[in-house]
C-alpha cells in the first residue's frame, strides 16, 4: 500500500472550546493524599515533601510563606484531622496546589477553624481552576461550614487542570483546611483535542490521548490512539502547525496537522492494535522527529499529534487518521 504524503498541505486552524469545571461527589483518584507524610510543625512558602505521591506540589502563590501540616488547629473553634494523624491548613494567604501533569478531577475535604459561629460575615470560600498557560479555567464556591466538620468537594473538568488556588474571603485566604485530597490523571487528561476525525470501519472515531508529564525535564509523555481496527498497522505524527486536510493522498481520514510534519517510523515506533482497538509510544522529547531531522521540545511551545493508521473497508485496503492533539511543553 502506498504511504501518503504529508508535507506542503494548507493550513486551517480549528478551534476547540473548552469546558467548565463539574461538581462532583467522593471518589478515589490516581493519587491521594492524607498529608501523613510530609515535613509537619512548619509554616513554609511549599509543603515540604511534595504531594499527591510526588506528582504536585502545595504553595503559597504570592510568596506567602504559611503552609502548615498538622495533627489538629484550634482558632475560633478547635479542628481534628478528617482520618489518620495530620492535616493541611494556610496561616498566610491562600494556598495553591500545582500538578506535574494536567489532573481531569479534583477533591477532598475541606474545613475551616476562622469562621464565628453562625458565619455572620456571610464569609466563603473560593477555588480557582486553571491551566498550563495560567488562564483561568473556572470558579468554584467551595461548600464549607462555620463549625470545624468536614465537607466533600470534588469537581471534573473536560480542560486539563494544571494548578487550584483554594482562597477564603476572611484572613487574606488563609485558614482553608483541607484532608483526603484525590486527583484523577485519565486519558485525555493532558493536551487539547482539536479536529473531527472520520469514522474508520469500526463506525467509531480514532481519538488521540497522552499521559505522563507535558515537563521536558521529566521526559515522560506517552501518545495513545483509541478507538482503531483491529490488527491495524500505524504511527504517530507532529507538526508546530495545526491544519483541516480531508483525503490527503487518497485516505479516508482528515490529516490535522500542516506545515514541516515528522514521523515517528523509527525502530519500534511503528505499532499494531493486535486484538485491541489502540496502540500507543512512549516518546523522547530530546528528540522530536521533523522532515529536515530531529529537534528538541521547547518550554512554553504548542506542538501537535496525530495518528496515522491502516485499515480495510469491503475487503479493500485504505487508511485514516485519528483526531489531533495540542500539547504545550513545560521546562
């Protein structure tokens, strides 16, 4: 079957809208975090220790150095750990989670000790919801009582959720104390989908997917494509530009990518569906592949994916594409 040709082909920049952020009730994530094991007794700028099994971190945003784990607070009223031994609490200003990787569901318990009985001053609490960029996704009114007990809030977003600010109204946004924290990093959970692919032999769509980590540093960003034929043969492509191509060189797909397009047909890179309906690449961002060679990410920069795959329809052989994904790079 002859390859298709990918470069030179006119640009069309989709858009994609992004969705708002969900309530959602208790759940289990990847990761969770009862704040038993890191450094306790310390009013610090950074819990000490990291989060969420290492894969976040909890900070003062402005500089306000007063993130505090401890095995109770008492203020206007007198507040014990939701379970186990500790629990999180902000003496300075409002405290903001930030996540290694875009995080699709956030929660946990929240409390507060600085609200008077009967929250006379109509006090509440704020949770900011934003991306990799810093652009605001949403905002939240956390559901917190004025007594030291316990309320679940959780939420989902369909946008990745790249940092959380939690701020109350009272004390320049200190004294939100918070326990059992869950996060959720499932596929699709990194990057933006952009491109409405066609449908392949299985009536169904082929959607593109990535985990792990958008950091150069860490170097660990899978692709995935779902939703494919059975035993089918394919690969991953990248380009810095977006495009909207129908039937590029005979297939049945839509390429959405433009301009200098790489390939990832290496040793090992070409991948098969077997018995399933995806496949999927661990891929070395030192080494991005482009028509004219092999270049590095780039902090800050937008770079495309596609997957490219065979298929059979009516006994003939033809090929198509998933939809496209935007990943932006951190350091």
């Amino acid at each position: 079957m002859r390859l298709i040709q990918l470069s030179g082909l006119s640009l069309c920049l989709a858009a994609t809208a992004a969705a708002q952020v969900t309530a959602v009730g208790p759940f289990t994530g990847d990761h969770s975090d009862g704040f038993e094991t890191q450094v306790a007794g310390q009013f610090s700028l950074c819990i000490q220790g990291r989060v969420f099994n290492n894969n976040g971190d909890l900070c003062g945003p402005f500089g306000n150095a007063g993130m505090h784990i401890t095995g109770g607070w008492g203020f206007r009223c007198s507040l014990p750990p939701n379970s186990g031994s500790r629990l999180f609490g902000s003496a300075n200003g409002p405290a903001e989670f930030t996540f290694d990787t875009d995080v699709t569901a956030f929660g946990g318990y929240f409390a507060t000790n600085s609200w008077l009985a009967g929250n006379p001053g109509n006090d509440f609490v704020t949770v900011e919801f934003r991306d990799r960029m810093g652009n605001l996704i949403d905002s939240e009114t956390a559901t917190v009582t004025d007594n030291c007990t316990y309320t679940w809030n959780g939420w989902t977003s369909g946008t990745g959720i790249a940092s959380v600010r939690i701020i109350n109204s009272a004390f320049g946004g200190a004294f939100v104390d918070l326990d059992d924290m869950e996060i959720s990093m499932g596929p699709g959970s990194i990057g933006t989908n952009y491109c409405t692919a066609n449908p392949n032999s299985t009536g169904n769509t082929g959607a593109m997917s990535a985990s792990g980590s958008t950091s150069i540093l860490a170097n660990n960003l899978t692709l995935q494509a779902d939703d494919l034929p059975m035993n089918a043969f394919g690969y991953f492509l990248t380009s810095l530009t977006q495009a909207n191509t129908p039937n590029p060189g005979g297939s049945l797909g839509v390429l959405c990518l433009g301009g200098n397009i790489g390939r990832y047909t290496g040793p090992g890179q070409i991948q098969n569906t077997g018995t399933g309906d995806s496949f999927d690449l661990l891929i070395d961002l030192t080494s991005i592949p482009t028509p004219t060679g092999f270049v590095p990410a780039v902090a800050g920069q937008a770079r495309s994916f596609q997957a490219w795959h065979r298929d059979s329809v009516g006994g003939v052989a033809v090929s198509n594409f998933t939809d496209g994904l935007e990943v932006t790079f951190t350091p």
